[in-house]
C-alpha cells in the first residue's frame, strides 16, 4: 500500500473531472504536492482531460484490482462494482452525487429497487468509512436511501464550494467565454434521466418536451429584464446524443453544456435554474436564485420512480410538502414554484417576487439545518490528510 496515494472514481468511469471529487482533489493537490492521484476512466470517454498530476487508469476489473488494493485512500461519488474489497487500514470517503432530492432512491423505491442493486449498495455501504452529507434530510434519508448507517461528515458538498459569495465575476467570465452581450442572462435547464425512456424519444428532442422555451425567454425578459439564453444540461448518459439539437423557435439563444465535465462552474455563472426532478435545483438554490420546476407528468413518473420526498402531485402546488412516509413529523415546505404546463409556469415567472422566496428558502434551510459555508473541500481534504498521515 503506498500511504501517498489516492485513487479516484466518478459515476462508474463515466465522469470527467468534476463533480465532488474534483474539488476534494484540487484542495488536496493545493495542501500537500506530494499526494499522488490515480482516476479511474472508462475506454469511452478516455480522451477526457485531466490536471497533469492526476494519472488517468482504465476503469477495467484488473486495473481497479491493483490501484484500489495499492491506495490509501478511495474517493468516490457512486457505488463501487460488487465484489469490491476494501484492505484494512485503508479510507474510503463516498462524496456521493446528491444531497437533498426529489426522486427516492434505494429502498425507498420499493419494488424499483431490484436484489442487485441492493447487493451493491449493500456491499459499498459496508466499505464506506465517511458519507458526505449536508443536512438533516440526509441523516433522516440514508440509511433506507443509501443502504447506509455509517459515519457521516457533515460538510456540505465539495462541488457547491463555487457557488458560494459573489458570483459577479463567474457570470462574466462565461459571457465572455461565450460571446454574449454584457446584458445577457441565462437560465440553466438540466432535466433529469428517465429510466424508462431509452426508447422513446422525449427526453432528448424539445420538440417532444412540452415546454414552450420561446415564451420562456419571453417571460424571463419581462419580469427580470436583459436578454435571456437558455443553457441545456441533459443526463450524461444522454450528452452524446443532444449534439444535434436544433430549436427553430430559439435559434441563437441556446448553450449546450451537455458534454461539460463540471456542473457547478456553469451553475455558477447561471441567473436562473430549471428541472424537472433533478436534485440540483437545491443547490442552485443556495445561491438564491430563481429555480422554476416544470413537471408536466408528476403522477406518472411518481408511479414509475416508486415514490417521490415530497408530494408534488397535491393539487395545490403552494403547499408541497415532504413525504411523511420518510420524514415523519417533519413539516418541511418545498421552497420552488412548480408548473406543470406552459400556463402555469408563465405564472411563476411573472410573478416571481424575490422577497417571498428568499424567505421561504431561509426557513427551508433553516428547518433541514442546511450545511453551507464554501469551505467543505477543505474540511473534507483536512480529514483525508489526517487519515494519511495514520500508520
């Protein structure tokens, strides 16, 4: 075992540098020189760039065989595969990839939770020496969610580190990047991944979403001025695929950062943010901005998920609150405007009123004991090193 060395893995070889770990491991590089770091990449997206002193290592059964067996320390935002084996006196730290969420995940998803993902939940979980987590929600969530009753270190999340303070200089670096006017504002739209879907077409052409983006942009100018953009974020596992899309109806206002590495440097830059279940809209909400869900088939997709934390289908969209089924006793209010058609979410752009919403994030965060201070790579980079330097 070499005590220097760090192996590193993120959405199963399948992520680029970003997410949690990248800021763990940029913080980690700053600290201390002399740590090593090895990433584990699958043979599809190999070509993916890297800091030069992280070495990239095929994400294959040998190669994690002898780099995981030769770490002292495992830093991971996923699961790792079944069969896995963690040597004594070796760390792992899982800086998984959420916090706070819609959509269920693991047991809470009854019958959606097939035997083996249980097993390799169950089998990485046992390994797990620190969870991240940012929040009473997690503590409440994980052990049925992650198959987890483990330590948890209480940081926050590394990658919302960039979002925290003044973003001034973040919006106009990627105006620059990007060419656009100095008046230019954009809404990050990052719907999440429908399972069901591979099939279908609807989760990757907007001619089959039915949100109506012209009227969008239309709306945003009017109630917050300046010339609106729409930037897509698509699932990975659909990034490929949305290379080709074309809008007539917004032609020369859209971004496409399917493909990026890194979320939260985009998300930094963004004025506005919009999904449909994706987790990120609480993050993006730690920055105050305005975050608009648009879930025109919450029924649907809460039959097929299995169960959704808070109960989005209520028909009055004022007061969704969290499922009691998971959070019993707990009165938590889901702090943004939903819409479920093009009417609706005109409605909760136009009367958009900063000072309510605020305020209603300020109590949701409060409630949950929110954990967010911009300082959680270094607290996270603190512990590893600690860890390091045992015997």
């Amino acid at each position: 075992m070499d005590k220097k060395l760090v192996s590193v893995c993120t959405f199963e070889g399948k992520g680029g540098f970003g997410c949690n770990p990248k800021y763990v491991v940029e913080k980690l590089h700053e600290m201390d020189e002399s740590i090593k770091f090895v990433w584990f990449v699958n043979e599809n997206v190999w070509e993916k760039e890297f800091p030069d002193y992280i070495q990239k290592v095929p994400n294959t059964l040998w190669s994690r065989a002898y780099w995981l067996s030769k770490s002292k320390v495992w830093i991971d935002n996923y699961r790792k595969p079944f069969g896995t084996v963690k040597r004594r006196n070796q760390y792992y730290v899982n800086t998984n990839h959420y916090t706070l969420g819609i959509k269920t995940v693991g047991l809470w998803r009854g019958k959606g939770f097939s035997k083996m993902a249980y097993l390799v939940s169950k089998n990485d979980s046992d390994m797990i020496d620190d969870l991240i987590i940012d929040s009473k929600f997690c503590e409440l969530n994980s052990p049925k969610g992650l198959v987890y009753n483990g330590h948890c270190l209480k940081t926050g999340a590394p990658r919302c580190d960039v979002l925290y303070g003044d973003r001034t200089e973040k919006k106009r670096e990627y105006r620059r990047r990007n060419n656009l006017p100095e008046d230019a504002k954009i809404l990050l739209f990052a719907p999440t991944f429908r399972e069901g879907a591979k099939d279908g077409k609807r989760f990757v052409y907007s001619e089959l979403w039915s949100i109506d983006f012209k009227r969008l942009i239309d709306n945003l100018e009017k109630r917050f001025g300046g010339t609106w953009y729409i930037c897509f974020r698509v699932h990975p596992q659909l990034a490929a695929g949305f290379d080709d899309y074309d809008n007539p109806d917004i032609r020369g206002r859209v971004l496409n950062e399917s493909q990026a590495d890194d979320m939260y440097e985009i998300m930094a830059a963004m004025a506005a943010y919009m999904t449909d279940y994706s987790s990120a809209c609480f993050e993006a909400g730690f920055t105050k901005m305005p975050v608009f869900i648009y879930a025109d088939d919450i029924q649907q997709y809460e039959k097929d998920r299995g169960a959704l934390y808070w109960n989005m289908a209520t028909e009055d969209k004022s007061d969704i609150r969290c499922n009691q089924d998971i959070f019993t006793g707990e009165e938590w209010l889901f702090p943004f405007p939903v819409a479920t058609n093009n009417d609706e979410l005109e409605e909760n752009v136009l009367g958009f009123d900063s000072a309510v919403y605020e305020k209603r994030l300020e109590s949701f965060h409060n409630d949950i004991g929110l954990v967010f201070d911009g300082k959680a790579s270094n607290k996270i980079a603190d512990r590893i090193i600690e860890r390091l330097h045992e015997s």
